[in-house]
C-alpha cells in the first residue's frame, strides 16, 4: 500500500475523532464491510452496500449519541491492519457501552431529582395544561454539580482507558504507515 493507503487510514483516524461533529445522516468516511461486525451491528440501524470499499459512520445513537462505525475489511487486509480494526472496532462498542450507560443514568437521576424537587414544593408534574412543569437553571444547578461530583473518579477513569486506548490506536497506525511505507520504498528498489 501507498500514499494513497496512508492517507485513507489518516482520513479515517480524523473522521473517527470528529464523528461527534458530523451532522449528516450517513456519511461515508473511509472503509467498511458490515457481515464481519457482530458487535456493532447490533447497535447500528444503517447497513452499508455489500461492494463498498469505505468505512461508514451512520447516524447518532439515540442513547449514547455516538455515530456508529462499519470498519471496511480489505480482502487482503494483513494480520498488522486486522489488528488495527479489531482494536478501533472494540474501542467504539467499549465507548459506545459507557456512554449509553452514563446517559441512561444521568437522566434517570435528572428526572427523579426533578420530580422529587417539584413534590417538596408541592407542584404536579404538570401544569394546568398538561405540560410538564421544569426547573430553573440555578435549581438545576445543583444537580449537576452532585451528579458530575458522584461521578467524578468514574469519568477520570474513562479518560484514562479513553487515552490509553487512542494511544494504542495512533501507535498501530504509526506501526502501519511505515510498514506501508517500507514496502513501497523496497518495491521501488526492485
């Protein structure tokens, strides 16, 4: 592979950091092939054509609000690049398991502090109306300051992992691109 892999796994790496920004439905990014992706594709609601040759990021997960990943496996994909998908592949489920956990747990706290706020004060849900009654934001405050303090060692330890794992990343790919490169420059010499 040359230059042109190199920079397709480069492409691929910023579109995985940015996959948060992106607000198109389904954008194709850089490589994908979805019957080799058990794990994720029980989380995704998007399948991407069997003859691609491009990774996928679909729409943002109503849970987590992660875009999920198809990873494209190349037919002759090497034992260095299956390592690679495998290890971002594992990195999205495990970051796609936390956040969807943190999100879940977040609002369930945030609506039973709500609730629990507006019965000290003697107020119904909702309001005359039928709408449902909300607190102020210094009200609220205070619940996110108690959630975010609750949970402070657990988000330490989630960018802990989160680092290290994008350091394993950015290290297999290093470890490719100059195996990809040492090839093209043996295969020019031949």
């Amino acid at each position: 592979m040359g230059v042109k892999t190199i920079k397709c796994l480069l492409r691929s790496s910023v579109c995985h950091a940015m996959r948060l920004k992106l607000s198109m439905n389904v954008s194709r990014c850089s490589s994908s092939q979805p019957n080799k992706l058990e794990n994720s594709a029980k989380r995704l609601q998007f399948i991407p054509a069997a003859d691609s040759k491009h990774d996928w990021i679909g729409p943002p997960n109503r849970l987590s609000n992660l875009r999920p990943i198809i990873y494209h496996v190349p037919e002759n994909e090497t034992e260095l690049e299956k390592k690679l998908r495998i290890l971002r592949q594992e990195t999205e489920n495990w970051n796609h398991a936390f956040w969807t956990n943190q999100n879940v747990t977040f609002n369930n706290e945030k609506n039973y502090f709500i609730l629990s706020q507006l019965k000290e004060k003697g107020i119904t849900e909702r309001d005359e109306k039928g709408r449902k009654r909300t607190l102020n934001s210094e009200e609220m405050a205070v619940f996110y300051k108690h959630f975010l303090d609750e949970n402070c060692s657990r988000h330490a330890n989630y960018n802990k992992e989160w680092y290290r794992r994008n350091f394993a990343i950015t290290l297999l790919m290093g470890r490719l691109a100059f195996h990809n490169l040492w090839g093209m420059f043996a295969q020019r010499r031949r």
